[in-house]
C-alpha cells in the first residue's frame, strides 16, 4: 500500500467511525459530511498523482525516489567465490591491487582483457588477499540490469554503515541514490568492492551519461578500492582516473605450473610447458585440459598425449558445443568453444556488424601477425559477400581490440626502427576456435580464393616499392605465403612459386634471410613434386634455397647443396650449360666461405678457363669468373698474383661494359681491396676514393654498394693511420646504413661494428666497447648466436675489453667464442685460428706466459697445416708465437723466430709491407733483450760456493 493511500483509509476510518458510533452534532448536518467526503477525495488524488509524477522520475534531472525494500534484501550472495587453486603468473597484477588495497587512499581498477583469461579469477584472490588484511569485501555480479547494479551497490553502502535514514532520502527522492552511496564510500576507507564482468560499460547507468565522465554506479572516488573486471579494454570507455590492468596470456613456466597443480603426475615440467605454449596460456584452456587430464577415465593423460591429440581431435577436447551456453551466458564463459561468442553479439548488439566476419576472416591465415594494409574492404567484400566500407572495417577491428580479441603488437614500441607498420594478431586459441567454427566447405572455399587473391597483390604492392619501404610488410607476409602455394592446383602453381619468389627476393635485399628461408624451402618442396627434382627451375631452386643457407651462416649446408646442384645440372644440362658454370661458381664460393679457399681456387680456375672457351673472355660472366678467381687467390694470401688478375679485369671490365659499368666499380673496388692487402695503403684509398665518387654519382649516395664503397674507404684509411677521419666516415656510413637500410639489417650491423673499432683505434676503449655490446647483443636477436657475423663481433667486443685492460673478461669472451667457432665452423676455419691466436695474446696479457705460448705453437702448427707456411695469417702467427717465447725469458728462440719471420715477409709480402717492418721491429727488440742479458754485471752472477 502506497504512503498516500494510507493516509486518506485513516482519515476514512475515523470518519466511518464517527458515522457507525455516537455521531457528533456536526455528523447530522448532511453538508458538512459530503464536503469532508469531497475534501478527502481531492486529497487522495492529489496525493496519488503527486506519488506517480515522483515514482516516475523528474525528466529535467530531478531525483528518483527507490523503494527501500530493494536496499534492504538483495536476494543474492555478496561474498567473492572461492579460488580452488593457487593462481598462477599473476604476482605482478595482485601486488599492484594489494598495494593499492593496503594504501590510505582509494580508487578504481579495471582488470580487462579477453574472455578466458582469467579476470575473475584473479578478482577473486585480490578479495580473498584484501579480506586476509581485515579489509570489508564486497562482490557484486554485473547481470545486465543498471538497476540491480545500484540495488547491489546500495547494499555494499549499507553494509559499510550507510544510515537508514539517508537511504529514506533517497526513496522518497530528496537525493540522488548513487549520489547517496558514493557521499558514503568517499568518507569510508578499508573496502573492496568488486564488481564482475562488466562487458557492456555503456548501460550502467544510471542514465546515458559514460562510465568515464564519474557520475554514475562506477567511481574512481571512494575511501577505498572499486575492482572492475571486464572485456572492454579501451582506456576511453573508464577515464583518466581508473588504473587499467590489461592481463595477458600466461607465460609458458607460469601456464605449466597451472597445469601441474591439476594434475601433477601427467608429465614433466617441459612437457607441461609444451602443451601450456600449444594452447597460448589461455587459462581457460589451461583449466580445460587440466580437468580433462585429472578425469581417471580419459583417453588422454598425458600432458604429450593431450598435445599430440589437439591436432587431430580439437573439437571434441576445446572445440566441443555446450548445450547450456546459448542460454546461460555463465555457462558461456566457462566453455573455450563459446565464451568469445558474449563478446562478438554484444559488439554486434552495439552495432559492429563486421567483428564476426573480419574475426573469421583473420582466423583462416596463419597465427602470426597479419599487416593491417592485407585486411581491406575489398577482401571483407570477396570473402563474404557483405558490404563493406573502410570506416565499417575500421569499426570492426577497433571493436575487435576493444574487446580483447585482437592485438597489434609492436604499435607502441616497434623496436626496429623500421617504418611503422600496423600489424593484427588473433591468440592462437581465439583463431584455432573461430576457424572451427565455419561451415565447410563452404563460405570456406571461397573466403581462402578472396584471401590468396589478396595476398597475390600484397607481394606485388610490396615489391614494387621503392628502397627498403615495403620491407617489414614483406616480413609479415612471409608466414601466410607458404599456405598460398600449398592450396593452389598444379594448373595454376606457377603464379604461386612466381609470387613466392618475388617475395623472397624483396627478402634477400631486406637482410630478412629467415623469412627468406621459409619460403625458398617451400618453393623447392612443391617443385620437386610437381615438376620432378630434375627439372630446370627445380634446380634453379636448389640453387637459390643454397644462396639463402649462406646468408644465414650455414656454410656447410649452403655447400654441400651447391654440390648436389652442379652434379646434377652437369649430368642434366651438360658441363658447359651457362647454368653448370653458375652452379660452379656458387660452390667455388661456398667453399671460400667455408675457409677452403684452396680449393675455391681452383673451382674458380676451372670455370674462368670453361668460360673463356664457352662464352669467350670478354663476356660479362667470364670477366665476373676472373674477378672470384682474383678474390678467392687474395683470400689464399697470393696477393701480388690477385692483384695483377684485379687489374687486369678492371681493364677488359672497362673496354668491355664501359667505365660506369656497376660491374666496372665493383672490379675496381676489388682491385683496391687487393692493394690494400699488398700493404700499398695510399694507393688503394684513393682508388677506393675514385670508387665512391663513381658510385655516388652512378648508383645514387644511398645505393647498398655506395655505402660499401665508404666503408672501404674509411677501413683503408685507418690502415693509413688516419684513424679520425676513418671514424667520421664509419659514422656518416652507419647514419645513413640504418637509414637506408635499417637499424637491423645485416649491413648495418657490420658498419657498426666497423665504426666501434675505429674508436677503439682513436684510443676511445670505453666508448667503442658500449657500442660493440650493444652490437653484440642486436647480431644475436638478428641473426643468432652462432651466426659468423656474430662470433665476429663478439671477438671484436673481447678486443675493445682487452685495450680496456679488462683482461680476464677478454680471455673469457674469447675462450667462449673459439668454442663456438669450433662447432659452427669447424677447427680448421681460418675464423677459427684467428680466434684461438686471440685467445693465446689475452692470456699473454693476463701473465699466462706458457699457456699463451702452448696455444701459439698449436695455431701455428694448425696454419702451416691449413694455409701453407707463406700464407699472411700463418706469418702473423709465428710472429705471436716469438713474442709469447720473449715473454717466458726464451730470447733467442724468439730472435730465431723473429729472424725467420722477417725472412719469409720480405719474400712473400715484400721489404716495404707494413708487416714486413713490424717483423723488423720486433727482431730488434729481442735482440736488444738479448744483449742487455749478455751485459750482466758480476754481482748478478750466482757466487762460487766455498768448502769449510
């Protein structure tokens, strides 16, 4: 009964009263009565419209009174479930609400992210932690109902002593219910109020007014902690003052410790990891498996034997329907196969038309990051037949993300340095489910021909790209390449593999010989079925498959097939096809690159001599065999002889191809090279010089083999001694390298190296040290760490440490880069021997004498064996060891050494070669060592003893 109704029956009943009893005098004069009759009729109505306009709310704003036995008995529990298990790889998110909870202030977290990762969860052991501390927790489920929420939120206010009497106020509408709550909570400290699972922010109320503006049932402002959970991630839906926790899939150690706690005897911890990584350290994947693992009468017990399972049997172990969940949203959330679907309808709810289909689409490539530029309207158009504008793709992508279902990593912090470039990427078990759940065959067929079509003319935007523009774009491309092909019919395979390889030729400029890898691999596979492991572009593949391998460091491999290529091209296209001598040529250069130069040499010969009678000796191929002769005879020490062929090509190169000729620059450049290790330095800096000159105004200042050109001029003027301004253009080269090229690129990484030992030459140890970690670390991420490239720098880090005079982390270095270079590259390597006499000079300097001295006689051994006994490198060696022998006191073994040394240099390099004086210096200091022992004075002589 109404507060007004009530007020007329009592007025009513005293009147009846009267009337049935002994009336008064004034109750016989019918007037009087029927006028108190009316009054009370005008009053009830009055008060009954007056209680209508107030129960319906004032439309300008004015106060809605709330009955009060709503308040008083929610009807429904307000304590937080319980956590059955210990969770799991959050420590840093609970430290940070702990922290908040335990401190004097208050206000609100938001924990957010996608479905199944464990929100609640981890809301329910912050309030378990809170309420450990004496703190008031108060749990409120978010059940699509604004008014439920401030009915509930009213509740946790009263529990916290909010008086009776101001929740009067508010139901008869004197103040503002959420007003009157959020007054209370601001002045009360010590809670924890956790309100779960708001995914549809925008209709908590009370009013259209959004969560971000503060005035409605969620606030940043009380004396304690508002915990939010929900899958809306965008910082814009909760304002400035919320504290976003955005949770993230489980790491693979802290997904296996999941794992392990539900079923501990299942498997190792690495087979728990394995399966952990395999289902994304989703936890609601985790919890599935785990509760499948623990059932005694599962098929399945095994943390291995799950895994191997998924791949065939994925629907029925995480893909399975739940007949509840499409009326139970709870159920929902807990099955992986339908708690994304809560997400995709409310979006679709808010008007997202496009979520669901762009989700399905994205799931159908491969679970690496997709470029944002491949997802167009015109692919959302082709694959499934909706209409589809930017503005609508747009909208379903930030949905997308909004809900958690969508990342782009390397939008904040891209890393590399490379162009930005927008990136989508599904979690593994969102794509793995979505791509379940289409019809087959179709819309599939016909989404993945939208899909191929698409990625064809991505390869072809991207490689039409100038400089290195299209570059990261032709990374992300790289993984969704290989399915192109593997769906295409051998009617129509050559447009795959002429896709493909153009995409792995954008690769190869780009330094990106991983991805560049892949898809050389995949190309081969498919023509040696298709086309048989015979046929000329299968061979061609071969070929370039080995190319690859070398870029990468695998010498052995790359060598061992360019092998197999020219065996089977001699057999299949004859010894003198122009195809058989490339393949020549290509193994003649795995071979250098594998230090057998000798017989580098000789394969290079051979085809120089093949050539000349094949193609004549003025043909570009033939003068390009001369130039490899001239280079692998440098390598071999020979450089007089290597130096005469340089020139001698540099002449017939510019006859035959003209003086601008880029083949004609790089046979110059070589030449120089070649005098450079005559030792005629000024000679080979001003062809170097010229070179650059040519190369800037031919190929452009920004041309890779421009920037080649500096670096061998500054190189060469270092050799000058001219270290400063060999500094400055090592610094100009690597600003405009990782401009042009990128910071990543291989390149790049060489021209810093460059530049830090150029520093290390002007004497600045602790700055080119900085930069020769700093590089170490970029070659290990790039390349890895058993690349050439990176032993290299490496060995280059150990001798900036040594001029440091940090000795003892030098020989550490350099004891740990010998071992590698031992297994990458074998112990006859010349990387390898230089590495070991490395090794031996920082033991020398750490006083290791006769170590140092034990490891100089092996290398020199091992040189005399591997390159001959006038090979530079081997010369180099005996002089180390003769300088280790002065050092233990054996003066005249190093003199002999020292003596035979300078013999051989002005023999081999010749009396006017820098090494050849450097032999000359060190003779004479030994001998001076020598003379001053001879020149003892006779108190240093031991005293005859005398008898007694």
């Amino acid at each position: 009964m109404s507060g007004s109704s009530a007020v007329v029956a009592f007025l009513v009943a005293i009147v009846t009263n009267y009337v049935t009893a002994e009336p008064p005098g004034w109750a016989e004069n019918t007037v009087v009565v029927w006028s108190v009759f009316g009054a009370l009729a005008v009053v009830s109505l009055g008060l009954f419209f007056w209680e209508r306009r107030l129960a319906a709310g004032a439309p300008d704003g004015g106060v809605r009174p709330v009955p009060l036995g709503r308040v008083a008995a929610g009807g429904h529990s307000m304590n937080p479930p319980a956590v059955s298990a210990r969770v799991r790889g959050r420590e840093a998110e609970l430290e940070r609400i702990g922290a908040l909870v335990g401190g004097s202030g208050g206000g609100m977290v938001v924990v957010c992210g996608a479905g199944g990762l464990g929100k609640t969860t981890l809301a329910a052991e912050a309030a378990a932690q809170a309420r450990g501390r004496g703190r008031v927790v108060v749990w409120i489920r978010w059940r699509d109902d604004a008014e439920q929420l401030g009915q509930d939120l009213a509740q946790a206010a009263h529990i916290l002593g909010l008086p009776e009497s101001r929740l009067e106020e508010a139901r008869t509408g004197r103040v503002s219910l959420v007003d009157a709550v959020w007054e209370h909570l601001a002045g009360v400290k010590g809670w924890l109020i956790v309100v779960d699972n708001v995914d549809a922010p925008s209709q908590v109320g009370p009013g259209p007014e959004p969560v971000a503006a503060y005035r409605g049932w969620l606030r940043p402002h009380g004396g304690g902690v508002l915990l939010v959970t929900s899958r809306d991630t965008s910082g814009q839906t909760w304002g400035p003052d919320a504290d976003l926790l955005h949770l993230q899939p489980l790491a693979g150690e802290a997904g296996a410790a999941v794992l392990l706690d539900a079923v501990p005897h299942a498997g190792t911890g690495d087979e728990a990891e394995a399966l952990a990584v395999r289902l994304g350290g989703l936890p609601l994947g985790l919890n599935a498996a785990g509760a499948y693992l623990s059932v005694a009468t599962s098929r399945h017990r095994t943390f291995a034997a799950y895994q191997h399972a998924l791949e065939t049997e994925f629907a029925d172990l995480l893909g399975a329907e739940h007949p509840g969940a499409a009326a139970d949203p709870e159920a929902a959330r807990r099955v992986v196969r339908h708690t994304w679907d809560l997400s995709l309808d409310q979006l679709h709810r808010d008007g997202y038309t496009l979520a669901r289909p762009v989700l399905q689409l994205l799931s159908l490539l491969e679970p690496v990051p997709v470029p944002r530029t491949l997802i167009t309207p015109e692919l959302v158009t082709g694959a499934t037949g909706l209409p589809a504008t930017a503005a609508t793709v747009d909208a379903a992508l930030a949905g997308l993300h909004q809900y958690g279902l969508l990342h782009t990593p390397g939008t904040d912090s891209p890393g590399s340095g490379s162009p930005a470039v927008g990136q989508l990427q599904l979690h593994p078990l969102v794509r793995e489910v979505t791509a379940h759940t289409l019809a087959r065959p179709e819309p599939t067929t016909i989404w993945l021909t939208a899909i191929d079509e698409h990625l064809t003319r991505a390869v072809g935007t991207v490689a039409g790209m100038p400089g290195r523009a299209g570059w990261p774009t032709a990374r992300l491309l790289a993984p969704h390449l290989p399915a192109l092909l593997d769906r295409n019919t051998p009617d129509n395979f050559s447009n795959a593999r002429t896709t493909l390889g153009a995409l792995a030729d954008v690769l190869r400029a780009a330094g990106a010989a991983s991805e560049e890898l892949l898809l050389r691999r995949h190309v081969l596979d498919h023509e040696s079925t298709v086309r048989g492991s015979d046929h000329p572009h299968t061979l061609t593949s071969r070929n370039n498959l080995a190319s690859t391998l070398s870029r990468l460091g695998e010498h052995r491999q790359a060598a061992d097939l360019q092998r197999q290529v020219l065996t089977d091209r001699e057999r299949v296209l004859g010894p003198d096809h122009p195809d058989t001598l490339t393949s020549r040529n290509n193994l003649a250069s795995a071979l250098s690159d594998l230090g057998d130069h000798r017989q580098a040499a000789d394969l290079h010969h051979q085809n120089l001599t093949d050539r000349e009678r094949v193609l004549g000796p003025d043909h570009p191929h033939t003068l390009s065999s001369r130039n490899n002769l001239a280079s692998a005879l440098n390598a071999l020490g020979e450089h007089r002889q290597a130096a005469d062929l340089h020139q001698q090509n540099l002449t017939d190169t510019e006859r035959v191809l003209g003086p601008d000729h880029p083949d004609t620059l790089t046979s110059r450049n070589n030449l120089a090279s070649a005098l450079n290790a005559l030792g005629e330095h000024r000679q080979a800096a001003d062809l170097h010089q010229q070179v650059l000159t040519d190369r800037e105004r031919v190929l452009g200042p920004d041309h890779p083999h421009t920037l080649s050109s500096r670096n061998n001029l500054a190189s060469t003027v270092s050799d000058l001694g001219e270290h400063r301004q060999a500094a400055d253009l090592h610094q100009q080269n690597l600003t405009d390298t990782e401009r042009v090229l990128g910071p990543d690129h291989p390149q790049t990484l060489s021209s810093r190296n460059n530049l830090a030992s150029a520093l290390n030459d002007l004497g600045e140890h602790r700055q080119a040290a900085d930069l020769h970690q700093q590089n170490l670390t970029d070659h290990e991420r790039v390349l890895g760490p058993d690349h050439p490239q990176t032993l290299t720098s490496r060995h280059s880090l150990a001798l900036a440490l040594s001029r440091l005079g940090e000795h003892q982390q030098a020989a550490d270095l350099h004891q740990q880069n010998l071992t590698d270079t031992e297994r990458v590259l074998g112990p006859d390597h010349p990387h390898t021997l230089t590495s070991r006499n490395n090794l031996a000079s920082a033991l020398n300097a750490l006083g290791e004498h006769q170590r140092a001295a034990d490891l100089h006689q092996h290398n020199l051994t091992d040189h005399e064996r591997v390159l001959g006994p006038d090979h530079p490198q081997t010369l180099t060696s005996r002089n180390n060891l003769a300088i280790a022998l002065s050092r233990l006191g054996e003066h005249q073994q190093a003199a002999d050494l020292h003596q035979q040394n300078l013999s051989d240099r002005e023999r081999v390099l010749g009396p006017d070669h820098p090494d050849t004086l450097t032999s000359r210096d060190n003779l004479a200091i030994v001998r001076a060592r020598l003379a001053q022992a001879g020149r003892r004075r006779w108190w240093q002589f031991p005293r005859r003893g005398g008898g007694a």
